[in-house]
C-alpha cells in the first residue's frame, strides 16, 4: 500500500475510497501506482554520505541511495583507501580530509581476501578510527562461500542491521559466477546494489579492478556500473615510490574531486599526503589531454550572471526553443576555454534547468504560451507592448 502523509483536510471516507481503489488494482498497475513521480511533491536532495576537501571547502563526494566504484590495477592500495573511507564514516572525519556527516552501523564485507588479512584490514579500520570496542563497525569474510551465498548474505545482513551508515564490498566480481562475460549475471549484482541502497538509504562503496592491459573496468559488471555509480574513483600507485598512491575522480555526478595522495607507513597506516602532486598518476598523465564536459555546477556564479544577462540582452523574454539556443551560443563564448568546440543541445537545456532551480530564471504563461525570462525582470515586452510582471 503506498504511504499517505497527514493531510487535515483529507476526510475518512475519502482516505478509505483511495486505499480501495489501490487494493483493486492488478500488480502491474500496483507498481506502476509505486513509481510515479508526483510532479508536485517536495523532495529533499539525497542525503550526503561522505564528503571531501576542495579547495578550502567540504564538498560532496558520495550520497546515500547510491553506490559507488574504487577502482586501478591489482596491488594499487584500494584496500587500503577503502580503510580510510571506513574509518570515516566510522570517526566522522579522517585527517581533515575527508568527513562524514551521519553516524550509525558501518560494514565491510570483502569477498577476495582470507580470513587473516580481513581481521587485519579490520584492526587497520580500527587504529584509524581510534576505537577499541567498534560498536558501530562489523566486517564478514566472504571468500569461502559460493557467489550466490555472498549476495544473500550480505541481503540478509543488511535487511538485520538497525541504523546502517555506510557499506563497503571489496570484491564485487565476487557476487557472481562470471559476471565479466556474463551481462545477466553483472546486471544481477548491479541491479541488487541499486535495490540495497534504495531501500536502506545508503551508500555502498565497491573495488572492482581494472582491466590487465586497459584502463578500464572490467567486462560487462564494469560496463554497468560505470553507467550506473554515483562516483567511480581510481587508485594508482605511483611509479617511483611504492608507499604512494593517487587517488584520482574519473567520472563523478556530483562536484568533482581534486586529486589527492596518500602514504603507507612502515606499519601499514595510510595517512594522507597533502604536499604531494597528484598528477604523479600514470594512468592519467597516459591518457590524452582533453577537455572535462562543461557542467553548470562547475561555474562560478559571476559566470553564471554574465551567461544569462548576454542571453537576454536582445529579448527580455524568449520561448524554451529559443532560449537553450541562444545559452548555447553564449556559453560557447564566454566558457571557450573551458570546452573544446561547443556544447550540445541536452547540456544547453541543462542550463536552462540549473537556472530555474535556482530561481536565476522564471516561467511565465501569456495566451497559454511558455516564456522565460530573468527574475529580477519587471517589464516584459509582447509585441511593443509592455506586460508587468
């Protein structure tokens, strides 16, 4: 049955009338009822899970109701950042680097390793977070069951534990017979990350390696989840000193990252490296130097004003056809060192959406006819003839 929020006009008989006319419905039309969107209602951004230094700021790296990828070639130390993201979450923050801002259980399953090395990456995640007794953190060996069991066990922890945080899966090609070749079986793993943090509401952080020869994830589970994670992150160790490694965002929804270093002393504790150049990183000094898409979170809002004001320097107010047209030509201009070429049509309507969430820009309706228009304008002009708005 869906959820009904309080609402004191809502009369009994109204409410019962709803509720039967849901049970009558056939299980597709139930759950078609479940997945749409109320255009009206008012959602609250995701909650954010972990959050990162940025030049001076916190600034998001990953939300809850999402999973993320860790990833690089074998033997690169991502374990070893998973153990700083744990120990986070678990702490709250990590040497002023990275924080978190909600407390509750934290979990690492890890699937590769044996028993040994679990206990000893868990007394790692431990010593970092500054706890003796961890309460709020569980870790599960994983390696001796089957990759059926892995994922019904991991389901079933989850769907037991009260208060979950935040959730690491160091292995999730291990969730599946062959999910490299297999595209069924990876979008079985991908679909069930999407179902846990959607139900739970919160962030799961995977490892998945690299392929051998390429900088890319592997196979049809790296395929999907690159499509799908919220972050994917690489760590790369650096060539002339294997004590160091990098870690570098490689695609990110929300803001993306600077790229930071960390260290691995002679007890095996990471510590982050604040002084060390990032750009040290083989893997992406290896790859062509090419410019990031432009995205409008990305720009300053000095920029932003200028984009809109040369926007509607001619028409003060313009039709949506019209207006992604013109943000486009604009924003070739004033960002020509930010991008390549140009920007397409779709980034073009991102801007016009960025802009009215916002509230840089209104709809108006005149003769049942959308226009757009800055908000600060008073005085629009329909045919030489002036409208106050």
């Amino acid at each position: 049955m869906g959820n009904y929020e309080a609402n004191p006009v809502l009369d009994l008989s109204t409410f019962e009338s709803e509720v039967n006319k849901f049970e009558t419905l056939s299980d597709i039309e139930k759950l078609a009822e479940t997945c749409k969107i109320d255009i009206l209602k008012e959602l609250p951004p995701p909650p954010i899970a972990i959050k990162i230094a940025h030049n001076g700021q916190q600034i998001t790296l990953f939300t809850k109701g999402n999973f993320s990828i860790v990833t690089g070639k074998p033997k690169g130390k991502k374990s070893f950042f998973i153990s700083m993201l744990m120990a986070t979450a678990i702490k709250g923050s990590f040497q002023n680097h990275l924080y978190c801002p909600d407390n509750g259980m934290n979990i690492l399953f890890d699937t590769e390793q044996a028993e040994h090395k679990v206990l000893q990456v868990s007394k790692r995640i431990c010593k970092l977070a500054e706890i003796d007794n961890p309460t709020s953190f569980t870790s599960y060996c994983l390696r001796p069951l089957d990759p059926g069991e892995r994922l019904d066990l991991i389901e079933h922890v989850l769907s037991i534990t009260e208060n979950l945080n935040f959730v690491a899966i160091d292995g999730i090609i291990d969730l599946a017979i062959d999910p490299i070749l297999q595209a069924e079986q990876a979008q079985n793993v991908i679909s069930k990350l999407m179902k846990w943090t959607a139900i739970y509401k919160i962030h799961i952080v995977c490892v998945l390696h690299y392929n051998k020869t390429i900088s890319t994830l592997l196979g049809h589970l790296g395929s999907f989840a690159h499509r799908k994670a919220d972050c994917v992150i690489e760590v790369v160790k650096d060539t002339d000193n294997e004590n160091i490694s990098f870690v570098n965002p490689v695609d990110c929804r929300e803001r993306e990252f600077l790229p930071f270093a960390f260290s691995v002393d002679e007890f095996g504790m990471p510590k982050i490296e604040t002084e060390l150049n990032p750009i040290k990183s083989k893997s992406k000094t290896e790859k062509p130097q090419r410019l990031k898409a432009i995205n409008p979170n990305d720009l300053d809002l000095t920029i932003h004003t200028e984009i809109l004001q040369q926007s509607f320097t001619i028409f003060t107010e313009q039709i949506y056809s019209v207006l992604w047209k013109t943000i486009k030509q604009v924003v070739i201009v004033i960002c020509k060192d930010k991008i390549k070429d140009t920007i397409g049509d779709n980034k073009a309507k991102d801007f016009i959406a960025y802009y009215l969430l916002n509230e840089m820009i209104v709809k108006i309706e005149v003769k049942k006819k959308i226009y757009y228009t800055l908000k600060e304008q008073k005085v629009l002009q329909f045919n030489d003839v002036g409208l106050t708005v």
